[in-house]
C-alpha cells in the first residue's frame, strides 16, 4: 500500500511540472496551477504597422503600434483581473500588477477577452502594462494576486512583424500565426495564412568567369507549408526580365545560371509566393563577371541607433560605454575579411569611413557568423570603432566593397526607439523587426 501512495503522488508531481510551458526556470516561490480559468490566448511581439492602440495618440513615443497580450476568459463566471500579475520574466512574477482602480475595464466576462498592451506606458491606463515584448522570444505569464500562483504561461519563438500567435481555436492547445489578427475578438475563422520569408540568398562560386555556372541559393519558408512558387528573375539593371524556377535542394532551393559574358553585371531578385497569393519579394542583388571587384554576401543584420543604457562597448574608456552598433552577418560557407570595406550612413558619401586592413583576426566573419562595428567615432579604441554615429531620428547605413563603389548591403531607416535594436528576423532575411535590448554578435533568431 506504501508504494501504491508513493507511485501515486510521484506521477501527480510529474503531471504539475508537465502543466508549466516555460523553458526557462521559474522564481523559486512559484506555484504551478491555479484553477482560474484564463488563458493566453493570442498575442503581438512585433506590432510594427499592424494593431494601433486606441489610448495612445502617438505623442510620447512617436508609434501607436505597441506590442499586446490578449486573456481569454474560459469558465462561466465573470473575473475581475485586478490584482493579479502579468510578467514577461519567469524570474520575477510580481513584474506588473493589474490596478483595482477601474473594474470596468479589468473584468472578463465568461467566455470573453481583454487585451493588455505591453508598452510600458502606464499613463495611458489600467490595461498597459509596465513592460515591452521582446519579438526575439521569450516569455509571458499571468500570476494570482498572491504573487506566486501560476495561472498560464507561455513561451515563444522569435516572431514576425506585424503577424500575431495564438490560440486555434480559443483557448486549445493548438498554437498557430495570425495574418490578421484579432485582439479582442475570437481567433476563430481568423486567417493564419501568412507571407512566406526568403533568407539567405548565397551567390557562387566566388570568383567567376564567362565560362562559369552560376548557382543562386536560397531559403523560402512558409509559416503554413504552403508555398506554391518560388522564382528568380535577373538580367541587366532594370531589365530583370528573365525568369526561371528554383528548384528544392536539400535544405534549401537553388537555381543555376550562365554563362555570362564577360565584364558584365547581372541583377536578380527573387519572389516566394504562397497558394493564397501572398508574396514575399528580396532586395536585388548582384554579381560581376571577370575581372571586376567580386563583393562577397554579407548583411547588415541588426543595428541599434539610439543605446541609452543597453549595450556596453567593451573596448570604451572614457566613462560612456553605451554607443551605437551595427551588426555585420556572413551567411556563406568560407570566412570573409571586411577589411579594407567601407562603412558610411550617407549612400551618397561610399567611402565615409575605411575599415582598416592591420588585424584580420578581429576584421574576419566566420561562415553564418557575426561582427559588431561600434559607431562612435572613438577609432582609437580599435579598429571595429567606426569614424560616424548613428543618428536615432534616421539616416542610411553602408557596407561598400573594396572598391568604394559596390554596395555590398545599405539600408535607409526611420525614428528607432531607445535601447531597441532594428534586426533582420530570421539572420539575412528581407523581414525586419524591433529587439528591445538587441542580440549584438549572436543570432536574431
């Protein structure tokens, strides 16, 4: 009998501990289940165009779009949320608390939604919470008024712009995107068709003649594995007329091309279309035949124009170590030296700033690996320390081949906020998203 309740209550702590998504350990004093039926239902980590918030009139922090968690009310009786907690750290579970000012506007009734907007600005009313999603991933976990009580959690994966995540149906265990979202509202009959992402583009072989084969490679994804097309086209500068399919390799899609005469440079673009139409289009590439600068594949990957207080400059001396970055990726297969490149925010200026050619060790990116250039102007502190600063109300960013005439990758930027990186999500892919804090040197993935 001993061991029949031994056996009992060890299977029911395995159940409790099966209950709790996180990835990541939880405060000591947590307590998992609850029994108050709400639940995460859907939510928004990179709202950059798609869901305005209704409270803010764009004054304060120059965008209405702010990120946002919706609570689905699953059981037969109105509740009040006041009280209770919303946190985005698993560490700290008394990160916000819901205020008991306005019952009104805290209370979901049976089978109803309430939408929280994590913006961090508390100003604005009871239902903003005092903190901001991070569209790189991490956690969200709604605790009882005592602090330690789990009532849901959730932990995500890094997240498209403007598409949400949630429920399907309310309230199941199925979790899928939203092309349209639907706070407030039930996801039910919501579409979770999205566009597709292209990511890393790789041109080779690296040097090329008028007798080369030229292969195109590529990621296309589609949130739903339903992509119907995906196709290059290329030929001379604005007569990129000419069209062929790429084809499913192993882990990517490929196309060859050529041979080409020489001396000349071919233009290419590629388009990933799904079975609903929608499309995804990358940025035009190119690549030069012969006896011409041959500029390798690298991305400006991320880059944070306004660092207040987030990321420390580990080379900074003179008591200000917060200065602005941009992040170069190598998404090919042999290391790349940036050395003798250039670096400008003015695409009208290409050799603003060289980078300098005395140590390959510091200046070389592995393959699918990363480089942090520090922009602000203190080049005496290294050679990865850029002659500009990066302007946070907007300017242009420049990766210049050897040459200082090949854009090898530039990029015109609006208003950032403070202390958020602006990254391509995935590494190398034509979608772009704001990361609070900002993942400099690693993955945006």
């Amino acid at each position: 009998m001993k061991l029949i309740k031994i056996f009992t209550l060890l299977l029911a702590t395995l159940f409790i501990y099966s209950q709790c998504s996180l990835d990541e350990p939880v405060a000591p004093s947590a307590i998992q289940g609850s029994g108050i039926p709400l639940l995460i239902n859907e939510f928004m980590a990179s709202n950059d165009f798609a869901v305005a918030d209704p409270d803010d009139d764009g004054s304060g922090d120059a965008s209405v779009y702010d990120d946002w968690i919706e609570i689905y009310n699953a059981g037969t009786k109105a509740i009040n949320m006041a009280g209770m907690y919303v946190t985005d750290d698993p560490q700290d579970l008394t990160l916000w608390q819901v205020p008991d000012t306005d019952p009104a506007k805290t209370t979901i009734l049976p089978g109803g939604f309430l939408v929280i907007w994590a913006d961090g600005e508390m100003d604005q009313g009871v239902l903003h919470a005092d903190f901001k999603l991070s569209g790189g991933g991490e956690d969200i976990v709604i605790v009882d008024s005592d602090g330690q009580t789990i009532i849901d959690s959730f932990t995500y994966e890094p997240q498209q712009t403007d598409i949400s995540y949630g429920r399907n149906p309310d309230g199941g265990t199925t979790w899928t995107v939203f092309g349209v979202a639907s706070p407030g509202m039930s996801n039910a009959g919501a579409s979770t068709n999205v566009e597709p992402v292209i990511s890393d583009i790789v041109i080779s072989p690296e040097e090329k003649t008028e007798t080369s084969i030229i292969t195109i490679s590529a990621k296309a994804e589609d949130t739903n594995d339903n992509l119907a097309s995906f196709v290059i086209n290329y030929g001379p500068e604005g007569a990129m007329d000419n069209v062929k399919n790429m084809l499913k390799s192993v882990s990517s899609y490929e196309v060859e091309l050529g041979p080409f005469a020489d001396k000349s440079v071919v233009y290419f673009y590629l388009t990933a279309t799904d079975d609903s139409g929608l499309v995804a289009i990358s940025d035009t590439l190119s690549f030069n035949i012969g006896d011409v600068y041959i500029p390798p594949t690298l991305y400006i990957n991320e880059f944070m124009a306004s660092n207040d207080s987030s990321v420390v400059d580990p080379d900074d001396t003179d008591g200000d170590p917060f200065e602005d970055w941009i992040e170069i990726y190598n998404p090919g297969t042999k290391a790349v030296d940036i050395g003798g490149m250039y670096v400008t925010d003015d695409l009208s200026d290409l050799t603003l700033w060289q980078i300098p050619t005395t140590d390959p060790t510091k200046t070389t990116i592995a393959p699918g690996g990363f480089l942090v250039l520090w922009a602000d102007k203190e080049m005496e502190q290294g050679i990865l320390h850029v002659d500009i600063k990066l302007s946070g109300s907007g300017e242009d960013i420049g990766l210049v081949g050897i040459d200082g005439m090949t854009i090898i990758d530039g990029l015109t930027y609006t208003e950032q906020p403070a202390d958020t990186s602006y990254a391509r999500v995935p590494d190398g892919s034509n979608t772009w998203q704001h990361i609070p804090g900002g993942t400099p040197g690693v993955s945006n993935q």
